[in-house]
C-alpha cells in the first residue's frame, strides 16, 4: 500500500531514462519483498484489511498522514539551534561578510555610563546603611552616635529583635546549622518545613500551606504554575510588581480592572463570562488577582464584594496578602480575618512571611490540590533551595505569639488611628498631601494632590521632591522614613509616586507622636515652600 | 518492587536519634502551633557533649567524656580499622579508622555531620591539567538497554491510560479537581497532570523525604511508608540516620556546630534574624556590605551583590541586564531560573547544544550576521548564559574556548557558578580559578551561597559600574526582602575561613608542596585570589584560629577535590557509566531504566544482602528534568565524607548495581573489582 505514497518521490528522483529503469527494478523488487515479510506474519490478512478499509473511507486521511510523517521527519532532522535558514527573511552570507559583519558590530555597553552627578548616583549615595539590628530605633552608618526612629523598615508587630525569636533562632541553629543544601523535592524537606506548614494553615483555618524561600517569588511562580496561555485573569490595575511579573510569565489574557473599583470589576468579570457563554467557546481556567493591603497605596480590599462577584461570575480568587497577613486583623491572620470572610472562601492566598513575621520567606495556602500542584509545578518552589531551618522556627514561632497576644495589634491599630490623625490634618488643613491608605491600614501612602501643585507633572521631580521630605524628616526630626521605591520602566501602570511610612507596635505612643510631628513638620516645610 | 524496610535497623542507634517520643511528622497535623521545642533541645544538648576545641589533657578528656570514649580514636585500648559486622561498626557515628586524636586534637565537629579523617592521603587539588579534555566522552549502553527503557515507558504510559479509563469510572472522586465541574475548568487537567500522577507518583517515595537535623555528612530521614501506592504516606515516629551523599553540602559547611555556628549564634544575639524589608528601603545592614565587599574579594571581581534566593537572584537580576533589542544565548540545559529570568526581560532567546563550542560559534555568526528578526538591525547586545558545573550533566563548562569566542564575537558572557562556587578550584573559586583564567574575562559571575556555603541565597558579581546599577534597577533590591543577618553571618564566616583572613596569613601544609595560595594557569598568573582583609570582617566577628589562618578551607576543599575525583573515576573503573567532569562535586551515574531509579533508591536505604547495613539516602533524577532514557542517579560529594565513606558507597554501589544490572560501561585498562577500586584510590586520583 506504500507503492503509491511513494512513487512520486522516485520519479523525481530520476533524471535519466537508465538509473530510473535500475531504481524501478529495485523499487520492485524490494516491494514484492516487503509484500512477502509481510504476508508471511500472522495475522496480517487482518491488519490489511483493516488498513486498506480505512482508506477507503477516508482518501484526506492518507494524505494528512503523509504531511504528519514529513512534518515530524523535519522536526526530528532540524538543528535545535540553527533556525529557519530557508524562510524568507533569511539573508544569505558568504564567510567573508559574515566576518566582516562579526569585526563591525559594537555592543551597547553592558549597562549603560552614568555620569557621576546622576540621579542613580545620588541616590544610592543617600542609601540608608543600618549599623547594628534594625528594629523601632536604629543607628545609621551616617551618623552612628544618633538613635533614630524607624518608620521605612517592615516590622508590623514589632517581632524584630524579640527575644523569644532569637531564643528559638539559636536552637534551632545548634539542631540544624543554616542552610538546607537541598531543594524541596530532594532532601530539602525539613520537619520544622513541615511543622510551619501545618502552622500556617491552622492560624488560616486553611487545608493546606506550602512554603516559598522568598517572598517576592511566591506569587510571581505561584500564578504562572496556575494559570497558561489561553486562560484569563482579571487583575486589579494597582496590583504590585510580583504580581505583575506572575502576570507577565503566565502568558494568560490578562483584562484589569480600575483599582478597588467593584462596579468595574464586574463589569470586566461579566464580558469574560459572555464571551465564555457563546457556543463552541473553550472552558476556560478564569482567575481574580489581587491584594489584601496593596503594597502600592495601602488601601485594602473588599473582600466580601470580591467573593459575591467571583461565585456569581465562576472566577477563582488569588489573593495576595504579602501585605496583610501578619498586619491587618484583630489578631493579625489578615484580609479574611479583617473582612470576617473564612480562609477557605478565598481559593488560593499567597503571603510573606518577612512582613508581618519578621522571619523569612513566603507561603501559598488553600486546598491540598491547590498545594501539591505547587510542589512539583511552580519553579520557585521546586528548581530552589528550601528555606534556611532556623527562619521557618522563628516563623512558626511568631505565629504562635501573634495567636497568643491580640494586644500587639490593638497597639499597632491606636498608633494607626493617631498617626491618621495627625496626617490627615496635613491633608484636609493644608492640602499638601493625599493619602490613599485605607484608615485602618498600618502601612501608610502619601502622595502629591492630583492634580499635583506646581509644575510637578513629571514623575522623576515629584519623587525628588518627595525624596527631600524623606531627608529633611531624617535630619531635622530623627525619623527614618523612606520614598516607595519602584522600578519606573519596568511597572505596566505608573503607581503615583509616594512616600511609604509603615507602623509598628514595638514603638511607643509617645515615638509615634513624636515622629508622626517630624513627618508632619518635614511636609510642610519642603511642599509648603514649593506650594507657594 | 516489595522491598519493605526491616522493622529494626542494626544501623539505627539509639544515642543518635533520641528517644522515640520526641515529635514527629505523625503529629504535625495538631491545631495547636508546634514548636518542635523539645527536640531541639536535645539535640542542642546533644551538641555540647564533644568539647569544641582540642583540649590540654587528651587522654583525662576521653576517659571522662561520654560519647568520646566510645569512638574509634587511635592511642586508646581497642583502636583498630572496625571491619562491617563487628558489633562497634556503625560508620555514620564512629570512625572506621581509627582517628590519631592525640596528633590531631579533638576535631570541632561532630563525626555525623563532618567526617574526621586525618590522613593527608586522601587529599588532592582541584585544577585543570590540559592533558584532558573539558568535555569527557560518555559511554553508551547496549541497545537493549534503550529497548527496554522505551519498552517500559510504553508500559507505564499504558498502563497509567487504562487506570485513568477505569478509574474515571468507578472513582470519580479522585478526578474532581481534574475534570472541569460546576461550570470551573479543572484547576489542572487530568491530560496536564497524566506524568506525574501515573509515572512521577510512583517513584514518590524517592522524593522530598522529609528529614530533620543537619544536612551534613549524614542526615536523619524519617521512615514513612504507604497504602495507597505514594498518595499518602503514614509516619511511624522511626528515623533513620542515613550517609548523606545528596545534599549540596559541597564544603561541609552545613554544621550545627563548629567555629561558623558559634558566630551565626553571637550574630543572632546581636542582629536577630531579620532585616526588615527591602534593600532599598531600608533592608540594608552593615552586615549586607561585609558581607557583599567579601563575596567580591573571593571571587576576585570589583563588587558583589547578594539576594536572598538563589533562584531569584538569576530571576531578578536578569530583566535589569538585558531587555528589548538585546540577544540571550542561553545553553540549552541552563537552570530553570536562568529561563525564568530571561523570560521576564522580554530579551529575544536563543539556545545552543549543551556545552557545544561549534555550535555557539554558529549561532553566534548566525546570529550577529542576522541581526534583529525582521528588521535586521543589529543587535543591542548580545548575553551569553552559562552554567560553571551542569547540575544534572556534572559538566564543566568550556571556559577557555568560551574566552576565545568572546573576544572575537565581543558578546557579554555570564557563568552561573551555583555548583562551581567553592567546589572547584586550587582556592574553591570556582571555574575561572579552576582553568586559570582571570576573572575579568567573565562579565558577571554569579553564584549561590545555599550549597557550599551552607547559607541561603544568592550573589551576583562584576565590575561596579554594573553592581551599582543592579543596586538600583535589580526587581530584588527593590522590592524582595533583604537577607537575614543570621544567614549573612554564615556566609562572612564560611568565605572567611576559606580564603583565610590577612593577618595572620594561611600557611600551606607541610606534606602538600603543589598547594598554592596565588593563581597560576595557562593564561593569566595573578595572585587575585588572596585572603580576606580583617577590616572586611564584622569586628565582633570571633573566628577560631584554624578558620583565620584558612588552614581548615583549605582541608575542606582538598577533601573534596579528593572525594569528587575518587568517586567519579571509582565507579566508572568499576563499570558503571558515569557522565561529568572527573573533578566535579557532581556525580551522575545512569541507570537508563526507569523502574531502575526507586528501585536503587530504596536500596541503598534498605541494603539488601552485604554484611554492612548503614543506609544510603541517594538521589534520582529522571524525565522531564533528564531527557526521556536517561534516568540517572545523582551522587553530590562533599568535603565532610572521608575515603571511608566514598568506600562504603562504591561497596554499596556495587552490591546494587550488580542486581540492577547497571555495569554497562567499558573502562580503560579493564573493569576492575570493587576492592582493587579502592586499595588503589589514590592512583585513580592522581591518574
């Protein structure tokens, strides 16, 4: 049955009448051969008729077999470095220009030169160096000899430097050395992995945790293990820049919505919905994205809303709460506890254990599906070096203080609500500022007035202006305090620049008066003169 | 398969792993936090039973000290090399041979977590000679070995299909999260997830076993077994210690004791465990540029910058490197990280055959001849991503013959030394250090501190130009958290101690004339890898005096220039088929086979047969992180195993491998027996 496949091949083949009359008799003579081998099997006569019945029916069935064959032959013969030598815009080179070509090129240089009074280089120049632990009241390498309070570190529930972690941190250190020399899948899986884990989803009254070794690639890895090309996420346009990164790896069809808007997240959710309702249209996997606290302004989200809109619309929810969790709720389990929703509402929550725990590391938890799918799917979790054992240990720790000691963030929430009322006067009395935190939020934004005063429409001049409220408030108040830093070329959407304080309950009343008046004072002294 | 695990372990002692009360994996499902308290404790006390340094008297200190009167320690009654069957043969806890403690001194480690072996034989340096190629030539299997390992794919493939038909069927609750339901596609389709729950779960057992204590010379596994063909597994509370031949403990560094612990324990003290946010905030401690002017200085660059991870520190320093209009060569088996980050640049990508010269060099005259798809501009810049040791391959890098293309096709080049670092090398440098090339030749070297240093997180190293701008514009320092002070300390003192800090300076041991401090090699011959300034040091910092003067870095990486090329060259010599670098810390050894892979791991454990029953916790690796037929077994050496470790290994090797029928190599000069193997160690090293 091949005769006819490939015949036409010979013919081609063939250029003069002598080797082509040769190549038949061969062709014939292999042919009756292979005729033979195959009639001598048993159970041929079967076969035969099976096949020739089945071309019978259907003759675009052999010849889509054929391109199938040459189209896998060429993939199996193709270099898997050279590419498409022949396509049309190839340009064919002798050796000669090729060289010529090589010696002409000249790269840009690695990265490009910078002058020495640029922006870059003032900037790291003006790096804060912290001498000694950090915590509510450090020492800067600027000036050793001076305490000054620390508004720019994240140390929500004041866990840095407590006495009870360091305990845990050198006997856990004494058990298991530093590192773990070995990823997860290896022999990087430590019990005190799994002790957090089991921790982390109790606090959560979640089914399932998995750990991360940093923060930031937990939810960069966690979307992409998640959602493919071809699937749809509908995001928060304000979502931070690891979100964006996940976003960005899942190659899914990413639709945002106005940030903290709910009208028009429905209204996304809902064109999503009819385009999947119309026939012939593909399941597909659907996500919601966004945060708890968003790192980018301190507002908070509206959980219940989210969750009404996601079941009606068949989304399933991601939420990050590298912000939240460890922060905000009564005893700091984040959004869910803030918003009264149970953990298990809400499909898949990624954290930080670095924020609100003061320890080291992400997490992601939701069904044991959601988790096991991670431990062999997402690259951060597999192709990575498992999380430093005494890290875990002071983790589970802080988790077990933060459970037993709801006074911590009734702390952190009285300073909330006087730092709130000392800026706030600053923004209604003297519209210098515009605060988009949400009141209760203990990481706090401050931003120019849209429309900003001034001729402060560029970005780069209002974060040198902000930059100089920063270094006044450091030199004239003792406060430390720092301006959002962000990747400005590198953000899908432009968040309005900032300057980000973030509370902490290991501070004192009276420290937080003290430098939410240096805060203010820095403010009106810097903005006021330009406002004029 | 039925290979259960005896109930009772001759191997499994008591003294090591505590009493059978302390918390297990059994009870980690509690509501309650668990602080895993109680255990710690004791093996924190555990860690204090073996005085730390040499003591004055001795003899009066074995006769009084509890645990050392009962190891094998020359000079005392009964000192003899304990053969396997003997009732005090128990290799993980007590020297084999015995150790000349009166000469040597009590040594400050524990023998579990770093072997004690003494003898200046088994020591070698890692450098290149050129009278052998980069590249080695792999054997090949016999045809039936490909046969039968495409037969047993078809098989399992097959057989998983018929189950899925089936199971489909008459256990729809296994499949909800599969298939779509209530109007949500599955979360992962049951098509996306056929490989791992039909072929990957049947191997499961062999993967993340969960393990407790230090990753060091040994490890403590816990014992677990299942019902349900590796869906759940069940925890009896057993442990088990086992020879740790799988961590990346490439120096030994990972200690719970010893003169790095006792430093990280005086940082935690002083620092607490955390930094605070991200570097540009206000992440940055004194600690963060100790230790980065350190990481510059070991590996001779201008400055260094450190990430907390070491997969993000190839993810988030790449997207600040390169971007649109720029060209990324990557090799076509670079880490996962490396496409993670190339990815995110939004740079163009192409890849070139593993650790194939020619190739690149085709690409590349493709390539800059070619420009830009389309528009044929030129390109920005082109990158070209390496890796210094193959983490599966255990192959070097090609970097002579990589030097010569750069300077011909001026690309910028970047060498991920995540296995290399420390590992290689007269001075443990790494690859440049290795083939004798300076530094300089390479853009940006970058490396992870979770292996040999036995840190966590990553290090990216260049001129400063680069390093400031990365300081700024890396997506880590921007937004990721900062390094813990805990883990930064881990990583000044194990650097430290490796290059030696200046005063005083290291001196060479007295029977190794070949060591060398400076670099010398075929192309350059600058001293640049001297010790450590003091002023580089945290003035707190208190180093013992063996890890000051770099004489114990040196031992270290001695010990595992030795081991790797003993190992490597001793199973090969035996007939396995071994691929990599003789002197990489890496060692693949194929197994082809697929049921070949749970089967050895199991075994080692298990120890079939043989007089000697200490288990051997090993790693497999196969597809998809291994093309399709070559499923491997993945031995990762480290300075802390002593040549009677790597023996009991190969003896080990051996019994299995015959089993297994895994001999299919064809050594020069014959395959020889497992004991000439090792009565000739040290000529199959220097050889």
């Amino acid at each position: 049955m091949n005769c006819s496949v490939l015949e036409p091949t010979v013919l081609l083949e063939a250029v003069s009448p002598h080797p082509f009359e040769d190549v038949l008799v061969l062709w014939a003579l292999f042919v009756s051969f292979l005729q033979r081998s195959f009639t001598s099997l048993p159970g041929s006569p079967i076969i035969r008729r099976y096949v020739v019945a089945s071309y019978e029916n259907d003759p675009y069935r052999t010849m889509l077999e054929i391109a199938i064959a040459a189209f896998a032959l060429r993939t199996i013969l193709s270099s898997r470095t050279r590419t498409d030598r022949t396509g049309r815009n190839f340009v064919q080179l002798s050796e000669k220009e090729i060289d010529e070509l090589v010696s002409d090129w000249t790269p840009d240089p690695l990265v490009p030169a910078v002058p020495e009074d640029s922006v870059d280089n003032q900037l790291l120049a003006s790096l804060p160096i912290i001498v000694g632990p950090t915590g509510p009241r450090v020492r800067l390498a600027s000036n050793e000899k001076k305490e000054v309070l620390n508004l720019a570190s994240y140390n929500f529930a004041g866990l840095a430097m407590s006495e009870r972690l360091k305990k845990v941190a050198t006997d856990t250190l004494r058990a298991y050395g530093v590192g773990t020399c070995s990823a997860p899948g290896f022999l990087g899986t430590i019990d005190v992995h799994t002790a957090l884990e089991a921790n982390i989803s109790s606090f959560l009254q979640v089914p399932s945790t998995i750990l991360y070794a940093q923060d930031f690639s937990a939810i960069s890895s966690v979307i992409p293990s998640f959602a493919k090309r071809g699937d749809i996420i509908v995001a928060d346009r304000l979502c931070n820049f690891s979100i964006q990164r996940g976003l960005q790896l899942s190659r899914s069809t990413v639709k945002y919505y106005d940030h903290g808007d709910m009208s028009s997240l429905e209204a996304a959710l809902s064109v999503v919905a009819r385009e999947g309702a119309r026939k012939g249209a593909r399941l597909t996997r659907r996500f919601i994205v966004t945060e708890g606290l968003f790192e980018n302004d301190g507002s908070i989200t509206d959980l219940e809303k989210i969750i009404e809109l996601k079941r009606k619309y068949k989304f399933r929810l991601i939420l990050d709460e590298g912000m939240s969790f460890g922060v905000i709720g009564a005893t700091g389990r984040g959004l869910t506890e803030f918003s009264g929703v149970p953990a298990t509402e809400v499909d898949i929550i990624v954290g930080s254990l670095t924020r609100g725990l003061n320890a080291g590391g992400g997490f992601c938890s939701g069904t044991l599906a959601v988790t096991s799918h991670q431990r062999i799917n997402s690259a951060a979790h597999v192709f990575s070096a498992s999380l430093p054992a005494l890290l875990a240990t002071t983790a589970s720790e802080g988790i077990s203080i933060l459970s037993s000691s709801p006074q911590i963030f009734t702390t952190l929430q009285e300073h909330v609500k006087l730092a709130r009322s000392i800026l706030d006067k600053v923004e209604s009395k003297y519209d210098l500022i515009r605060i988009p935190s949400h009141p209760l939020s203990p990481l706090i934004h401050i931003q120019l007035p849209t429309p900003p005063f001034g001729d402060l429409k560029d970005i780069q001049q209002q974060e040198r202006l902000l930059q100089e409220v920063v270094e006044e408030c450091l030199t004239t108040s003792g406060v430390m305090i720092t301006r959002t830093r962000r990747l400005p070329d590198q953000e899908v959407f432009q968040p309005q620049p900032s300057i980000k304080l973030a509370l902490s309950s290991g501070l004192t009343k009276k420290e937080v008066e003290r430098s939410m008046q240096g805060v203010k004072a820095a403010l009106i002294k810097v903005l006021g003169s330009k406002k004029r | 398969m039925g290979l259960k695990k005896p109930t009772s372990s001759p191997s499994r002692s008591p003294l090591s792993l505590g009493p059978k009360s302390t918390p297990s994996l059994s009870t980690l499902t509690t509501s309650s936090p668990i602080t895993a308290h109680d255990s710690l404790l004791r093996l924190a006390r555990r860690s204090q039973d073996i005085p730390p340094s040499p003591g004055s008297s001795i003899a009066g200190l074995i006769a009084t000290s509890g645990p050392l009167s009962k190891m094998n320690l020359a000079g005392t009654p009964g000192a003899h090399t304990i053969s396997p069957g003997e009732p005090n043969y128990d290799p993980l806890e007590n020297p084999v041979t015995p150790y000349p403690v009166q000469t040597m001194g009590v040594p400050a480690f524990r023998h579990e977590e770093f072997g004690w072996c003494a003898n200046q034989e088994y020591r070698h340096t890692s450098t290149y000679s050129d009278k052998s190629p980069v590249q080695h030539e792999s054997d090949e299997p016999p045809y039936y070995v490909f046969l039968t390992t495409y037969i047993s794919y078809l098989l399992l493939i097959s057989i998983g299909h018929l189950r899925d038909f089936f199971g489909k069927k008459f256990y729809p609750a296994y499949y909800k999260d599969l298939i779509p339901y209530d109007g949500y596609a599955a979360l992962n389709s049951d098509f996306d997830s056929f490989y791992t729950r039909r072929l990957k779960t049947r191997l499961d057992d062999c993967f993340g076993k969960p393990v407790t204590g230090v990753p060091g010379r040994s490890i403590v596994t816990f014992d677990r077994t299942s019902d349900d063909s590796n869906l759940n597994f069940k925890y009896s509370g057993e442990k088990t210690r086992c020879l740790n031949i799988s961590s990346y403990n490439y120096l030994g560094f990972a200690a719970a004791t010893g003169g790095c612990a006792d430093a990280v324990e005086e940082s935690i003290r002083r620092y607490g465990v955390s930094a605070g946010g991200p570097r540009l905030d206000a992440g940055t401690l004194d600690l963060h540029l100790q230790a980065e002017q350190l990481v510059a200085r070991f590996t001779g660059k201008e400055d260094a910058m450190v990430v907390s991870m070491g997969f993000a520190t190839n993810s988030t320093t790449l997207p600040a490197l390169v971007g649109k209009g720029c060209l990324v060569i990557s090799d076509e088996l670079n880490h996962s990280s490396i496409r993670f980050g190339t990815r995110l640049s939004g740079a163009a990508v192409r890849s070139f055959k593993h650790n194939d010269m020619g190739e690149l060099e085709k690409l590349l005259r493709e390539v800059i001849s070619q420009g830009q798809p389309r528009t044929h501009r030129p390109w920005k810049k082109i990158l070209v991503i390496v890796e210094g040791i193959y983490s599966m391959e255990g192959n070097l890098v090609d970097l002579p013959m990589l030097i010569k293309l750069k300077a011909k096709y001026k690309f910028y080049l970047y060498v991920d030394e995540a296995h290399s670092i420390g590992g290689l090398g007269p001075n443990g440098r790494g690859v440049c250090d290795y083939f004798g090339i300076h530094p300089s030749n390479v853009d940006i070297l970058m490396g992870t501190l979770t292996k040999s240093f036995g840190a966590a997180g990553g290090y990216i190293a260049a001129d400063k130009a680069t390093i400031d701008r990365l300081r700024l514009r890396s997506h880590a320092a921007v937004y990721a958290e900062s390094i813990s002070p805990a883990v930064l300390t881990q990583i000044i003192a194990a650097l430290g101690s490796i290059m030696g800090v200046s005063p005083p300076l290291a001196l060479p041991p007295p029977d190794s004339p070949s060591d060398h401090l400076s670099l010398s090699g075929p192309l350059t011959s600058h001293p640049v890898y001297g010790p450590a300034p003091a002023t580089a040091l945290p003035a707190w910092l208190n180093l013992p005096p063996a890890l000051l003067n770099g004489t114990e870095g040196r031992e270290r990486l001695r010990r595992l220039a030795f081991n790797a090329r003993y190992l490597s060259t001793g199973l090969r010599k035996m007939g396995f088929i071994v691929w990599g670098h003789r002197d990489s810390p890496i060692v693949p050894m194929l197994t082809f086979n697929p049921a070949k892979m749970p089967l050895f791991s199991r075994m080692m454990v298990d120890r079939m047969g043989g007089i000697d029953q200490t288990p051997i916790v090993v790693v497999v690796v196969g597809y998809p992180a291994t093309p399709l037929v070559s499923s491997r077994v993945r031995f990762c050496v480290s300075a802390s195993h002593t040549k009677d470790d790597i023996d009991l290994l190969l003896r080990a090797c051996d019994e299995v491998g015959t089993v297994l029928d895994l001999k299919h190599g064809k050594p020069e000069g014959g395959m020889w027996d497992v004991e000439r193997v090792i009565a000739n160690a040290k000529e199959l090293v220097i050889s």
